[in-house]
C-alpha cells in the first residue's frame, strides 16, 4: 500500500516539480532514512541487492531515501541531480515470478544511483526490470511479492511507470497520482517491445488499437475499495490547488483522512472504502511507516532540502534534510538491534505513534497544535541554515557548505527527539 503525488510547471506555485509519497508497510517495519555518497567502482563488480547480485556500474551518484531495514532498495529516495523515484505494489492477472529478481524498491535506488533525469531513469529502471524482473518477497522476509508502479520526477517533469511481470507501459504526466492499483489507459507514450504480443497471446486483449493497460491487466480480484478511493482522493486535492501547489499542499495531501478530518473515521471498517485514507492507519493491510515530499530545483548549486517524515504523518512532522550534508545517525539508525547503539528516530516516533492511538480523537488534535510551533521556528532555522550555506557556496566554500547543512539537521534531529519523548509521556488513553 502506497501512494505517489507528482505536480510540475504551471501546476506549481514555483514552477517547479513537486513530489510526494507515502510508504505503506506492515505495522512495527522500521524504515529508517539513509544516504550513500557518489562513489567509483571496479570493473567487473557485482552489486549485491536484496535479493540477487547483478552488474555494477563504473560510477554511481549520491543518493538518500527511505528504505525498509532488511532491504537494500528504497522506498522512495533522491539523487544528487534532482531526481526524486517512488515506488507502488500493484496487482495483475500475471503471476509473480518465483524466480527472485530486483524488487520495486530495489529498482528505485539503482535507478536514482544510475541517472541524471527522470528520461534517464526511465530506461535505467525498465532495462534492469526486463533483465532480472521482479520476483521474490517485497514484504518482511518471508512475505509475498508483488508487481509495481513507479513515480519518476526531475526538475523538467515526471514520469509514471506501470509494469506486470516484465512487462511495463510509460507516460508523462504533469499533475496526477497514483496508488495500489493498475490505472493507466491506452495513453501511455511508451511501452515494453512484447507487451502487445503477451496481452494477446494471454487473451487479456483482444481490441484493435493500443493496449488499454488497466482493462487488459488489473486483477479483479483485488477489491477495488483498497485504493480506489485514496486514487480519486489525491486526484481531487491536487486539482483543488492546481496552480499554486507548494510543499505544505503536498504534506496535507500525505496526511489527509478523506473528509479534512484530522483523525481517520472511527466507523469505518475495512469493508468500506473511507477505512482506506492516504494516511493509513490501518494493520492489516498496512499503515503509513515513512513519508517525502521534495521540491526539485533547476540550481542544484544551492541548498535544497527534502521533508521527510517517520512513521504516520498526521501526528509527526516533515523535517526538512539534505543531500549535500551528512545525515545526522538517528535518521539512519533503524535496525532492532541498533537501538543499543543510539537512538533511532523512527523508533521515537513509532513510540508516539502508539502513545497517540490510544485515543485519536484528543491525541492528533493536541499533536497538531504543538507541531504547529515548531514547525514554524524551524523554518526561521531552515532558511538561516540555507542563506549561510548558500553564501558559502557563492564563496566557493562547499565542504563548508555541507558542514554548515549537517550542523543543522543534527540540531534539528536533537530538537525533535527531545520533543518527541516529552509529547509521548503528554499523550493520553
């Protein structure tokens, strides 16, 4: 369970490329936040993904993102070139390959690794796919597998990949969103050399004229209350703001509850459709465990930060961080047994998260106001933090740039876990 939302040109305040995502997991999957530096590799390396090796490539860019702690790939993630990749589980009448593959979330990382553009990353992600698909769990070891869709944006645009098997279509897109099923028409722009022979051949279309993807593909099955409504959802609150989206747009979206509530329906069961928001809070299927909203920037010269949130986003807060700094340990931290070690941010979080559930109805609504003001002095820090480091660039001072960056989001991240551990012990039943 996910959901991407993607804006770009007129569609924006800035005209620029807004991106969004929710990572849906099973309740308790820490998905702590990491970065890997641009780094050089020997000829004839192999690269060890979740669950296959494959080639290395002589050069791979610097990337961070959201990655769930037993899996090599991201959930979703940015590169050093401004390019921001989410990925979606998605549901076919093509069975999972047993054989394991790259899953989504590894295709993610490679392709953010491997790309300067979205167009880049387009061909990355969908050659790595026809030569390896998508087979073996994408869920907690031992968990099933699962096709996917991607979300692909750069500061030009965006791209949406949707895929069955080896199989995959491609359109560009300037305002629109995705979710956990099959959506695409007969509009895609590009598709895989045998789609239409395997859709044919398999008896999942029989029409003249391009293959309509979802009528041809989309498992029935799969009860349409899952995501159909977080679709038409996400759908409507990107066209209410069409024309002056921002950041803060993009995060109401991602902790949105169906109705502008700011706590998810207490009537609904998982046979209704409103059980099923973009902020999830429900397990099973799933619950929102990570979210990133990034604006990409035409001068990546400059500081430029990526809101990230930890676990359920209606009761935390984006923190904004960067990939020209280092990252503070905290973020990164996210393995059971790294708890020892130091402290793991989503793990405070996810102690607030169950603190909250204890009572919804007061808890959220407490939880939002006391973010409320220190969201607003660290934008004050932000924007210091960024003049500072932006003057230092323009002096031709870039390590002391990043230094200046990391500074700050180590500040922020002691801020906030303090925070965090004080509104936990608040929270009350």
């Amino acid at each position: 369970m996910c959901d991407s939302v993607v804006a770009s040109g007129a569609n924006t305040k800035s005209r620029l490329t807004l991106f969004g995502k929710n990572s849906d997991r099973k309740a308790g999957e820490i998905q702590p936040f990491v970065q890997f530096s641009r780094a050089e590799h020997l000829q004839g390396a192999e690269l060890r993904c979740t669950h296959i090796s494959i080639p290395q490539v002589p050069e791979t860019y610097r990337v961070m993102g959201h990655s769930p702690w037993w899996v090599w790939g991201f959930e979703h993630g940015v590169n050093e070139h401004g390019v921001a990749i989410g990925n979606q589980s998605v549901f076919s009448h093509q069975e999972v390959e047993e054989t394991p593959g790259l899953i989504g979330m590894d295709l993610v990382r490679l392709a953010l690794e491997r790309s300067g553009d979205r167009n880049e990353a387009l061909d990355c992600l969908t050659s790595l796919l026809e030569a390896h698909g998508q087979g073996g769990p994408g869920f907690a070891p031992g968990g099933g597998g699962y096709h996917n869709s991607f979300s692909i944006a750069d500061p030009n645009g965006a791209i949406f990949v949707e895929t069955s098997g080896r199989h995959w279509v491609a359109r560009q897109v300037e305002l629109d969103s995705l979710s956990n099923h099959i959506c695409t028409g007969s509009d895609w722009d590009r598709c895989s050399k045998d789609l239409d022979s395997y859709v044919r051949g398999e008896g999942f279309w029989s029409e003249v004229g391009p293959v309509h993807l979802e009528r041809a593909l989309r498992n029935p099955h799969v009860p349409a209350r899952l995501s159909e409504g977080r679709l038409r959802r996400s759908r409507e609150l990107l066209h209410e703001a069409k024309g002056g989206l921002d950041v803060a747009d993009i995060q109401r979206i991602l902790r949105d509850h169906g109705d502008g509530s700011a706590i998810p329906s207490a009537d609904a069961t998982s046979e209704d459709e409103e059980f099923f928001t973009l902020c999830m809070h429900n397990d099973p299927p799933g619950q929102t465990t990570a979210s990133m909203v990034a604006l990409l920037p035409q001068d990546r010269s400059r500081p430029w930060p990526v809101w990230i949130s930890f676990g359920i986003p209606c009761s935390g807060v984006f923190l904004p961080v960067y990939i020209d700094g280092t990252l503070p340990a905290s973020m990164a931290r996210g393995a059971e047994e790294d708890e020892a070690a130091g402290v793991s941010m989503w793990l405070k979080f996810q102690g607030l998260e169950l603190a909250a559930a204890k009572n919804l109805e007061r808890n959220i609504p407490f939880l939002r106001d006391t973010w409320k003001p220190f969201e607003a002095n660290l934008e004050l820090e932000r924007n210091l933090a960024e003049r500072e480091a932006g003057a230092l660039v323009g002096e031709g001072d870039e390590n002391g740039a990043s230094r200046r960056l990391t500074r700050f989001m180590e500040e922020t991240a002691a801020q906030v876990i303090r925070l965090v551990e004080e509104l936990t012990q608040k929270c009350r039943g």
